[in-house]
C-alpha cells in the first residue's frame, strides 16, 4: 500500500495495480479506450497517455501508458501535462482519420466512449482531408449490428470474446491499418454470451439489433434498477423504456453477481413484453372487459362455489405475488403451492433444504475463484452466467467434471465428463458419493473417469458441486448434498433453480403440496383454480394430466402477463404488469433477496399480482395486508429489499427435506428403452419464449441420439424417427450427437411438451422408412 | 435643491418635449413603415425564424435520419419522434411532430441538425383555435424541397450502405478492404 501523486492528489493505490486502475478506482478518469476492469490492460489504443516523473531527479519526465505502468509509492503523475495531452489529442486525430461521418445515424452516439474522448482530448475540426479506408460489414444475425468503419482497433472486443467467454468465431483479420473484427463468415455469433459485445465495444461497431428496430437515444430513455426474471442467477439489470414501450436491457453491476456482463437471455429476452400477442386486456370468457367486471366476475365465481379453491404460484412470479395468493387462500381455506410440477416441487425444496443446511451457495464472484467443479445436467440454459463464471474458473486452472445426458455447451472445457442417462444419475452420484466416503478412490482402477472425478474434488482447495434443478430428481438433490457434507466445508454446493425466483416459491410451498392439488382438481375437490404466472397446462410431463383435470374446474383464474397455454385456456384472464412494469422482490440461487423498481407503465391499466389478489379479496369481503406485512409474517424481520441495493440472504425457518421414497415413483417403469432427456440451449426459458429476436436462432428441432446406442438399434444418422409418449408422437429426424447419453433421445422443450414426457421419462421409438 | 438647480432642470424639460414634438411633426410627413396587414404582407428575410419544416435532399429522399439531436436540444422540449428503418439501413422518422404552441422559435434544433434537414421558415402565420392543431405532425412539416441549403445530402458523406450507394462509395471513401486476403 502507498500513494500515487496524481496532478498533485495523493491517491492510495493496491499493490500491482496501475495508475490507470488506481485512478478509476479513485473515481479520477484518465482517457482510455482498450483497458477494461474485466479483460485487463492490453496497451492498444495508446489513448492513455500521462506524464510520469521518476523519483530519481536525474531522469527527465517521460510520457508513458497509465495502463501499463504500475503505481509505486511516491509516483508523479501527471494526465494534464502538455506533453501527455499532445499525446492524446494525436492519437484521437489519427482515430478520426479513417472514422465514418456517422454520428447522428449511429447507435453508439450518447453513449459512445470514442465520442466523449474525442471531446474530451481530440482537436475541435478534422483536419485530415485525404480518403477514408472502409470496412464491409458482416451479418451477425438477429441480436447484433455490425458496422465494421466505426471500429478503433482497441481488441475489446476479442479479448471478451476469445479469452473471457471463450467463444470461438469471432476473431482479428488482416493487419496494419486494415485490421477487421468479425467470423470467417456471415452468421449468427454463437457464444451465449454475445450480446455484451455491444456493451464492451467503445464505438458504435457492434450495436444492439432489437434495440435499433425501435431506437430511442439513451438520454430519452426511462431506467430504473432492475432484476433479471429469466433464471435464478438474479443479475441486475438496467431496462431503459421510452413512450410506454419497453426498448433495451444492459447490465447493471452487483459486486458479487453478474459484474460487468449478462446473458443473452438476460439481454433479449426481454422482447416478450412487447410481443404482439400479449395479454393487455382483462378476458372473461374469451372477451375483453374492463378490470372491474373481470374482478367481479371472478368474485361472483369464488363466492358461488361450495367447493374448495386452489392457488398456484409461480416459480417466476414475485414474492409478493406469490405471498399475497397463499395469504388469500388462507383466508378463503384453499390450497397454495407455486408449482405445478410435483417432481420440480420435491427437487426444489429438497435443493433448498440441502443449502439450508450445509451453507449458502456462492456468488459467481466466488464461483469464479474455485478450482475443481462437479456440474450435473447443463448449465449454459438453466443459469447461463453460472456457466461464464465457471468459464473464468476454467481459464484459472480449475478442473471442469460433469455428469450429463444431453449436450451442454460448457462440457467442452471439461477435464472428465461423462454422459449418464436421467434415470441412472442418481445411482451415478451414489456410486461417487461411496468412492469419496470410502476413500479409496486410488485403488479403484475399473473406473477411472468416476476416480478422477472424486481425486479432482478431494484434492481442490476449493471446490463447487452444482446441478441444474430441473433435469434433477430430488434423489439426485439429497445425494449431490451428502457428497458435499462428505467432502467437508472448502466443497461449496449450488443449485441452478428453475425460474428467477424458484427459492422464494420454494419457502412459500409445504412439501407435497403440488401433488395434492393436482389430486384435488383431478378428483373435482378443487372446481375454481386462480393460477398466477404459471403455465401447468403447457408443462411436459404433468400437462397432460393438468389438461385433463381442468375440464373439471367451473372457473380457471389466470394471471399472467405472457399468452401461456393455461392463459389461453382461462375463464378470467387477468393482464398484470410485465417485470419492467413492477416492482417486487426475487430471491435468487444464493438465497438473496433482491428489489427491482418499476421501471416504466403502459399505457393500459396492468397491475401485478399482489394488487390483482389484494383487489380480488376486497371483492370477496375480505381484507389483506399489504404484502411487506404479509411477508413479515412469513420471514421473522423480513425487509423488501431497496431496488438498486446488493439485496441480503433471507433468513428463513428451515424447510424439512422431503421423503425421497416418493420421488421417483411417478415415473412407472415401461418396457421402452429409451428414456428422454431436455435439451436445452440458452433461449429456453418461458418469458424468452416469446422473445421473437432470440427465438430466432432456436436450434433445429432434431432427435440427438448417442451413435453406439442408435446404431445398435438400427438407427441411421439424418433417417426419420417417431416419437411416442403420453399425450402424443412426432416423427423428427435423427441426429448423432457424442453428448448424448447411451439408451437417450434429447429433445427440445417443445417436443416435451407435445409428446407428454419429462426428462427421464420412458419414451417408444418407432423408425419411419 | 436651489434656485439654479430648478431652472436648468425646468430648461432640460421643455427642450426634450420639444424634441419629442418635433419628432412627431417630422414622422407625419414621411414615408410610413407600417403596412396594413393582412391585406399587406411583408417579404421577412429568408433567415427569419418561423414555422419549421423538413427538408428533403437532392434526391428527393427524406433528410432528417431521426437523430434526436433536434429534440435533445429544444429549450422547451416541444420535438417528438420515433426513428424506423428502412429494411434497406435508411433511418428515418417513423413519427415526428412539434408542438408549435411550445416552440419559442429559438432555432436550437436548426443550429443541431447535422442532415440540415430542420429548418425555420419565415412564415409565422399559424394561428389556431385549438391548441391541438399547433401540433404538427410529419405530414405538415415535411416539404418537398430542399429549403435554404440546397445541394447536401447526409448519407452521400456517411459510412453505412444505403440502396445506392454501398460501403465504400461515399464521398472520400476508398473501396472496401477484402478481409479473405492478407495482401497488403
Ligand atoms: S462510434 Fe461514436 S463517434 Fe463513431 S459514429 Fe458512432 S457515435 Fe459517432
Ligand atoms: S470492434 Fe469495437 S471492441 Fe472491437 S476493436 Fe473495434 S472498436 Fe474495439
Ligand atoms: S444469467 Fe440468468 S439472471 Fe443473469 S442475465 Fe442471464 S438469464 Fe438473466
Ligand atoms: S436533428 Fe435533424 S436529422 Fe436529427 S432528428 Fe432532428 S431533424 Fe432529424
Ligand atoms: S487504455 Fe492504455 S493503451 Fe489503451
């Protein structure tokens, strides 16, 4: 520790940081362009120049890269003196020698690094009055805009591509003055995590594509902090809205969360609320009526029946939502859960439980210092900045294990992996489970990927098991967390949920409560069912039996602010406000809770859950308390955490975990071989379903068959298969895939869905000549 | 105040009011500057700040490209627009209108338009009955010529491919590098 003097400031400094760091740390800015705080220093643009005097008298001040030169107690630094500003001015002007004349019809413009420095450092007029060099521009599908003339050859670009997330097809071409950043050819980029290109890029050379089909400048823009409701990582986010629309989502940096970079997902998902088929007006019986009338109509419903009411949750809808629907069906005497899928549920409180018990789960600041990792199932979808947290940990040296049965993209950086069919998972985990209990994991030489795994983990200094929820059973949960308990306290264990806020929904839930309320609407106990975010009939493995239990139901209630298949079938359909139109509180994968603020309103009347719940009790004659009390009640000194604040862990009674016997019981054995599994890519989730940019780059809907397995059967790679499950069939084409595995038939979402299967579940296979 | 005193004001008085008369004797002999409008109109000066309009460039193709500039920097915020694109990379306004019963005519947005698409006219006829009919919307403000400053047309200058004119063709543009190839 020591102190820079900088233009005459005594400025504290880390050790083996340099000037530059030391000053932004400071809040002093210091022109820069290449130097970012998450891809380091690089000396490209030479923009920050400063003027150093060496503590030797004898030596004469020189001029030297403030992102080069390390700060040492007692430096003079100078960013004011002439020498350094002719530096920075030359260095602009040459940068404007080749710029476009583009300004007022670029993106960037605003908020573009290379207009403030320019104004900042560079000559007032252009004097250079030869030809500008130009750049073809490349086609980078949906989600990006390339305008290769405006670039600044500052290498931020592949240096966040390449080395941070490592992606791989986008790169450096040519050399001098005609350096050009893009693929080898035109096509979608394919890294998760491209989008944050248009963040990292000083100029306007990558602009965001779904935001320029409806531009605002950022000045116009209406921003308020937010949480990202597309997975339980929870990032924060920063949605700007312009004229009751909503326009674009950046990052929005939590220290230990998401830092400078989102997802994808997290970028564009976010179209679904200006989807052209969403919900807007209340729908009693397929017709638009006024909120009162729908209120009514529902009331006169509930108030009608003699029989008993169920209320189902959401494991994306807020804790608000969600708290006020238990506190009405406890006035009312229903049923409460928030979800519609008892195997999930089970999974779900059993992850809880598990963290609970052996210790929160850490912070992608903290995932990215481990250095061994057990990954079950995939990550890239279920928390995609789980996955570039763990790539970070991957690029230190860390050891990647996973256990999987349909592809994941983060397994190409695995030390082992090895491919387990859903239902063998849990025998897979017990099997590691007894090699790190019984110690002898060396003497075991039959099976060496599984030796590895347990040699990688027992020999890291800090380690990390995680699973992604839903493709786990609770089995696999309660399994994965005695492993953890096994390997002792350095073992950190994680769960990527399923829905932003899944671990609240899972606080809120008694155990087995799904379970009991499909029962009870399947046996017509329940025959009024108020449904608030969540999508039972259009879930893969329970839909069919949710389709069917409906019909029993006089009135189906629906609050949702995406057209579901359950909206389309409401009786009542209530609008409510979309994640930018509300605020609330999400509790993410750790266990923290975390505020957003509303950030703009429509221009129709949308409320959000609790209000709709709060305005149907005063309907019915029964008055709630405001949600804060309500969750007061819940969690002993619970505070709504501040929208734009890091959040805190919540602190809750602890759930028990529940009886495993059950769990796997639904799923009766058949005499079918082949068992499916999800596959997932990092669009998939249910808000960004209906985000019309992202989906378009939705992989191709194909059967992924592991070869050995395939051919055995008598299967050709490319030839037609039928699919049958519960509820239907579908002939797709096959397609041979390593990451499959062996006895498995990965399928999208989709196809889950219409065939009536869940992962792991039996499915018959028929070839199609 | 003494005797002198009042003397010299009392003196200073009537030899301005005699001026003043004067004055007035004079201009009722000359030649009148006021004209009797409406059924007289006044040629203003072409730089008089009037009713605003959108021009169009030589090619007879929208000029403003929906930058905003003009509306972020309007003392009285009375622009409004949404910018569109063409399929073909033309950014235009897909709505624009000002609201006239704002606008203080300070000719800000003039002065920011980097297309010179935004102009002030010297036409100040615009009375209304209702303040709704002061806001113009594109239709009213977009003419068919080029206005004061004829000859420019911003995309001849910038670096994106509009129809026309590909990356590369703009004035001062040398043709485009060929990535595939490291020759220099
Ligand atoms: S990158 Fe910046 S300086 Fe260049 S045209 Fe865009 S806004 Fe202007
Ligand atoms: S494309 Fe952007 S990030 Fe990449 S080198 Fe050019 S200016 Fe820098
Ligand atoms: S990782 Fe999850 S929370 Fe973060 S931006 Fe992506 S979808 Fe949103
Ligand atoms: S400043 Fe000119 S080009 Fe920009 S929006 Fe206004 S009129 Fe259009
Ligand atoms: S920031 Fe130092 S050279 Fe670019």
């Amino acid at each position: 520790m020591g102190k820079i003097m900088l233009d005459g400031h005594a400025i504290p400094f880390k050790l083996g940081d340099n000037i530059l760091q030391t000053a932004l740390e400071a809040n002093l800015e210091i022109p820069h362009f290449c130097y970012h705080a998450a891809l380091g220093s690089l000396g490209a643009c030479r923009l920050c120049a400063v003027e150093i005097t060496p503590k030797d008298s004898g030596k004469a001040p020189r001029v030297a890269m403030a992102c080069l030169e390390p700060s040492e107690d007692g430096l003079k630094v100078s960013v004011s003196a002439i020498a350094a500003q002719q530096v920075r001015q030359h260095v602009i002007e040459f940068l404007m020698i080749n710029h476009p004349h583009d300004c007022p019809i670029c993106d960037e413009g605003g908020e573009c690094h290379l207009q403030d420095m320019t104004v900042v450092c560079g000559p007032p007029y252009r004097r250079y009055r030869g030809r500008k060099r130009t750049f073809p521009n490349q086609d980078l599908g949906p989600l990006i805009h390339h305008e290769m003339n405006r670039c600044i050859t500052c290498y931020r670009c592949t240096r966040f591509y390449q080395d941070y997330a490592l992606g791989n097809d986008l790169g450096a071409m040519r050399l001098r003055n005609e350096v050009y950043f893009g693929r080898f050819q035109d096509g979608p980029l394919e890294n998760p995590f491209a989008g944050n290109l248009v963040e990292v890029c000083p100029t306007g050379v990558f602009t965001d594509a779904i935001f320029r089909q409806h531009f605002a400048r950022v000045w116009d823009l209406k921003t308020a902090p937010s949480i990202c409701p597309h997975c339980s990582v929870g990032c924060n986010t920063l949605p700007g809205a312009r004229d009751g629309t909503l326009r674009r989502v950046r990052n929005r940096a939590h220290p230990e969360l998401n830092r400078w970079f989102i997802c994808d997902r997290g970028r564009y998902g976010h179209q679904y609320s200006e989807h052209s088929a969403r919900p807007l007006a209340p729908r009693v019986s397929g017709t638009d009526t006024s909120y009162h009338d729908a209120l009514n109509a529902a009331a006169s419903q509930i108030k009608s029946t003699q029989d008993c009411i169920g209320g189902l949750g959401s494991t994306r809808e807020d804790l608000e939502g969600n708290a006020m629907l238990q506190a009405l069906l406890n006035n009312l005497g229903g049923i409460f859960t928030a979800f519609s899928d008892p195997k999930l549920e089970t999974a779900t409180i059993a992850a809880v439980s598990s963290l609970q018990n052996i210790g929160n789960a850490p912070s992608l600041a903290e995932i990215e210092q481990i250095d061994a990792a057990l990954i079950i199932g995939d990550l890239t979808a279920h928390a995609p900045m789980i996955d570039l947290a763990l790539r970070q940990a991957y690029r230190k040296g860390a050891k990647l294990a996973f256990l999987y049965s349909s592809p994941t993209p983060l397994a190409q950086f695995a030390t082992t992996a090895i491919t387990v069919s859903p239902q063998e998972m849990c025998t897979e985990l017990s099997r590691l489970y007894q090699l790190i209990n019984a110690q002898s994991a060396a003497e075991d030489i039959t099976d060496t990927p599984m030796t590895d795994i347990a040699a990688s983990l027992m020999g890291a200094r800090k380690s990390l098991l995680i699973g992604a929820i839903e493709t786990m059973t609770s089995q696999e949960v309660s399994t994965l967390s005695k492993l953890a308990t096994a390997l002792g306290s350095d073992t950190k264990l994680a769960y990527a949920f399923s829905g932003a806020n899944a671990y609240g929904a899972a606080l809120l839930s008694p155990t087995g409560s799904a379970v009991a309320m499909l029962e009870a609407v399947e046996a017509g106990q329940i025959r009024i069912l108020i449904v608030a975010g969540n999508d039972p009939l259009g879930d893969s493995r329970f839909g069919t039996r949710w389709r069917a239990a409906c019909r029993n139901l006089s009135a189906l209630i629906v609050l949702d602010c995406i057209l579901t298949a359950t909206a389309k079938a409401a009786d009542i359909l209530f609008p409510v406000a979309a994640w930018t139109e509300r605020g609330g509180t999400f509790i993410n994968y750790e266990g923290r809770a975390q505020g957003f603020a509303t950030v703009f309103h429509r221009p129709e009347y949308l409320p959000n859950v609790a209000r709709v719940i709060t305005d149907l009790a005063q309907y019915l004659g029964h008055s709630l308390q405001a949600a804060p009390s309500v969750l007061g009640d819940i969690f002993s000194d619970f505070q709504i955490p501040k929208p734009g604040t890091t959040g805190s862990l919540i602190t809750a009674p602890s759930l028990p975990m529940p009886a495993t016997a059950s769990a796997h019981s639904i799923q009766e054995s058949c005499n079918s071989t082949w068992q499916a599994a999800l596959a997932s890519w990092y669009g998939d989730e249910a808000l960004a379903s209906f985000a019309p940019g992202l989906m378009a780059l939705t992989p191709k809907t194909v059967a992924m068959i592991e070869p050995t397995s395939a051919i055995d059967a008598g299967i050709k790679n490319g030839s037609k298969i039928k699919l049958r499950g519960s509820s239907g069939s579908m002939v797709l084409s096959v397609r041979f895939n390593q990451d499959v595995a062996t006895g498995t038939i990965a399928i999208a979402r989709n196809v889950l869905v219409q065939l009536g299967v869940g992962h792991g579940d039996s499915l018959e296979l028929e070839q199609v000549l | 105040m003494n005797k002198k005193q009042t003397n010299n004001y009392t003196l200073a008085l009537i030899k301005g009011l005699g001026r003043s008369l004067w004055a007035v004797l004079r201009h009722a002999f000359v030649k009148r500057e006021t004209v009797s409008y409406p059924d007289i109109k006044r040629t203003l000066p072409s730089r008089w700040r009037g009713r605003i309009v959108l021009t169009r460039d030589p090619d007879g193709e929208e000029r403003c490209v929906a930058c905003y500039l003009c509306s972020a920097v309007c003392p009285v915020d009375c622009i409004h627009l949404q910018a569109r694109q063409n399929g073909d990379g033309r950014r235009y306004p897909e709505t624009f209108s000002i609201d006239f019963s704002r606008c203080i005519f300070c000719g800000f947005c003039e002065e920011a338009c980097p297309t010179l698409a935004i102009q002030l006219t010297p036409d100040f006829e615009m009375c209304e009955r209702h303040h709704e009919s002061l806001v113009y919307e594109k239709n009213q403000l977009l003419i068919d010529g080029q206005g004061k400053h004829p000859g420019y047309n911003f995309y001849r200058h910038a670096g994106v491919a509009i129809p026309g004119k590909a990356i590369g063709e703009a004035e001062g543009d040398t043709p485009p590098v060929d990535r595939d190839n490291n020759l220099p």
